[in-house]
C-alpha cells in the first residue's frame, strides 16, 4: 500500500511541474504557484481535516480518497492550462487524506523498539516506491509524453485503492484531538529536523527536472532519470536504518546536515551532468535518514492517542514547507537562475539546524534511551 501510494504521489508532484513548463508554456514562477496549490491543500486535510476526524470517519476519508485520486489521474490526462489548477488542488486535498494514516498505521505497536522499526521499514518502503516510480516514469518519457504518464500510473492507484481497506487505524476511547497536539516536544524536534531536509527537497521535488534540462541542456527523460540515483541511495539509507536502528539521532543528524549543505553547493558548481548525478545520490543520504528520525522522535514522544494528531500537523508544517518553497524558488529563479538559488537553500538549512541543536542535544529524545 505505501509503495503504491507514494510512488503515485511522488509522481503527481514532480510532473505537474514539467507538464505546466513544458506543456502549457508556463513561467519558473507559475510552475512554483501550481505546485504549491497542491500542497496548500494536503496542508489543509493534514493540519485541520485528518486530526478533526474520528478513527472510524478517517477510515473512509482514506478509502473515498484513494478512489478519487483514480479519477484525478484521468482528468490529468485531458487538462489544459485552466484545469491543472483545479486538479492540482484536489489530488493534494485527497493525497491529504492518504499520507498521515500511513505513517500512523506503521507505529501502531505498545513495543517503542519495534516501533521504532516498523517506522524505519515504512520509510524505506517509501524509498522503494521512489526508485520504482521515477524508474518507471523515465522509462515512459522514454516513449511517451508527459500527459501520458499519468494514465500509466492509473494501475498503481488502483492497487493502492484495493490495499487501502486492509490499513489498520488506532482502537482508543478517545484520541487527542486539535491543538493540544503542538505543545507535544515530538512535534517540536520533528519539525525542526525535518526542515533542515525538506527545504531543499521541495525544491528538488518541483524543479530538479527542470534544472537538469536548463543547466546540462539533456534530453526530458533523462532529465527526470536523476531522480533514481537520489532516491537509490537514499532507500540503502533506510535500508541500513531498519536493519540497524539508531538509538541516539544525535550524530545521524549532524551528519545528515552537513552533507545536505554541501550536496546544495555541489548543484551550484556541478560542472558536468555526470557530476551532478554525483551531488544528487550524495543528497539522498540525508533524504533518506532525515524524515524516519524525524518519525522516530514523534513515536519517542507520544502515546498512541496523540500519536495520529502530531503526525497530521508533522505533514501538514511538511506540506507548508512545500507550499512556500517552489513559489520562493520559482521567483528566485526567475533573477538568479535555479543553480544559484538551490545553493542559496542551505542557508535556511543551517540557521534551523543550529536552533534545532540547541534546543535537543541533550534531550531524550535525541540522545536515546539508556541501555538499549
């Protein structure tokens, strides 16, 4: 079910972005805007939808919304310059729906090793699903246009539509709902870590395609090919990660960082496409190691009543992130051209790191739990 769902997922929102550019002829600017509309609207379902609902209602929401993003892929197929608007905000309002109950479902256990596991094997599921999904997209790009990929990815959807009535939801009298949440230090950390990475990965997620094809001049399937060095070591990562849990985050973190800054430089000063191939399997490490941690200190910090609200609004600070990110990127662009502008990001990137170090070095959080 993860591997369908993100593999999907990941495919609607680093195609849109190229359809618009190349399709309809838009601007750095408007490809930005219609990448963030999708994410303003998962924002929406993540921070106020998914943690309103009660279990039962939740299961439904998830169920109606994988059958809706079905027929959203469809509609993509025959979308014109007018129309992408409109389905951009509905596939992020479903993909809403569908993305917190899955990270839920995969800490649903009273043992916080096991747990911590689980979220780890999720998370490389996830990994799985981006080498497999941007594989098989360069593969159709190969042959096919960019309108045409998204009827190709109808039978993924379909699994994941059949898969998504056996995902488990939390069995508690009475979950933690609304704000409550945000107080939780979980959240807290988990947004802070989280943000060192996905500054630049809501960039590379709207336009690393295009910045292939802008700076290195190749072809469009190749072009989008450089996601699967990304994502490759980026699910060895995880890999390592479920294998062998971390039990202190407090070096993978500080590690992950400084690869992440110097990865964004390396896009700056990459001199052939080769070498940029290079920086971006050498960015997937911390792609890779960033967002379970993250997961693993929200499980840290939580019981399973609270549990579905902290990584709703998790999500949701995500999906924000990916709403003001490809609209400040695609702006910038448009003086400094992408190259610059993605190394200007690991700006942003070491500021919140030092806040982020700061204020958990030495909590349990980071540090682990003794004897174990």
């Amino acid at each position: 079910m993860t591997i369908a769902a993100r593999a999907t997922n990941n495919m609607v929102t680093t195609t849109v972005g190229p359809l618009s550019k190349y399709g309809f002829n838009f601007s750095n600017t408007l490809v930005g805007l219609v990448t963030a509309v999708m994410f303003a609207t998962t924002f929406v379902t993540t921070s106020y939808i998914n943690p309103s609902l009660s279990s039962q209602l939740r299961r439904k929401a998830f169920v109606a919304s994988n059958l809706v993003i079905v027929v959203l892929l469809l509609w993509l197929y025959f979308s014109n310059p007018f129309t992408i608007w409109i389905i951009a905000a509905l596939i992020g309002f479903a993909f809403g729906l569908v993305m917190p109950n899955l990270i839920t479902a995969a800490s649903l256990t009273n043992d916080r090793r096991t747990a911590e596991r689980l979220l780890s094997l999720y998370s490389t599921s996830l990994s799985v699903s981006l080498i497999l999904g941007p594989s098989y997209e360069s593969f159709l790009l190969g042959r096919l246009g960019y309108r045409e990929v998204f009827l190709a990815f109808i039978p993924l959807a379909i699994i994941a539509l059949t898969l998504s009535w056996t995902v488990k939801f939390p069995d508690v009298k009475k979950e933690i709902r609304g704000m409550k949440a945000l107080r939780n230090r979980g959240f807290l950390s988990s947004v802070l870590s989280i943000t060192t990475y996905n500054v630049p990965f809501a960039a590379i997620t709207a336009f690393l395609t295009i910045l292939a094809i802008d700076k290195f001049h190749v072809p469009g399937d190749l072009a989008y090919s450089t996601y699967v060095p990304f994502f490759t070591t980026s699910f060895l990562t995880r890999l390592y990660m479920t294998v062998r849990p971390f039990n202190s985050l407090r070096l993978p973190m500080l590690v992950s960082v400084i690869i992440t800054v110097l990865g964004l430089w390396g896009t700056v000063f990459s001199p052939t496409y080769g070498f940029f191939l290079i920086v971006m399997a050498f960015l997937g490490i911390p792609h890779g190691s960033v967002f379970p941690m993250s997961t693993i200190m929200i499980q840290r910090a939580t019981g399973k009543e609270e549990r579905n609200a902290v990584n709703s609004y998790f999500l949701a600070f995500n999906n924000f992130l990916f709403i003001a990110v490809p609209a400040i990127v695609g702006y910038m662009s448009e003086y400094l051209g992408l190259d610059i502008t993605f190394g200007l990001l690991a700006i942003p990137v070491l500021v919140v790191a030092v806040v982020f170090f700061k204020q958990f070095w030495n909590d349990r959080i980071l540090k682990g739990f003794q004897g174990q």
